[in-house]
C-alpha cells in the first residue's frame, strides 16, 4: 500500500530538486523516494544499536584483566618466542 507524503519546499528548493531530477532522468517523485532511501540506509538499524547495547554492557568490565605491567610482559613474551 502507498500513502501520500506532504512536504512544504521553498520555491528555488523545488527547482533545484527538479534540475537534479531532470538530469538524472527522474521524475521529482523518483528523485525524492531516492533520497530518503539512500538517507535510511546511512542511518543505523537495529542491529547497529543492539551491537552497541552489548559494547556498552562489556564496557562493565565483567571480563578478566589484569594489570598494565603484567599485559605488556605477556605481549612482550609473545614477540620473544617459547621460553
């Protein structure tokens, strides 16, 4: 089903819109519906948001660390090979 949108544009908006249309070989509808897809999908959806739901419930520090010292003599140890 489609439902009619409604937008109010100033004059010189609309002939702009119209000249890009026009060139592209749109209609202004065309153009329009375009427009707002394209601007949806630079959006974040959903799933974006429940993957930073979950970063931001990690960010609890409900995971095992250690001290700095002790990570960089690990990672050292990591370079240096089997002891």
């Amino acid at each position: 089903m489609s439902t009619r949108l409604q937008v109010l544009l100033e004059e010189s908006e609309l002939k702009e819109i119209r000249r890009v249309a026009r060139r592209r070989g749109m209609t202004v509808s065309e153009w329009v519906r375009a427009a707002l897809r394209d601007g949806r999908r630079s959006e974040p959806g959903t799933a974006a948001r429940t993957k930073l739901d979950v970063v931001r419930a990690a960010s609890d520090h409900a995971f095992p660390v250690t001290d700095i010292e002790r990570m960089l003599e690990e990672i050292e140890s990591g370079y240096r090979g089997p002891a």
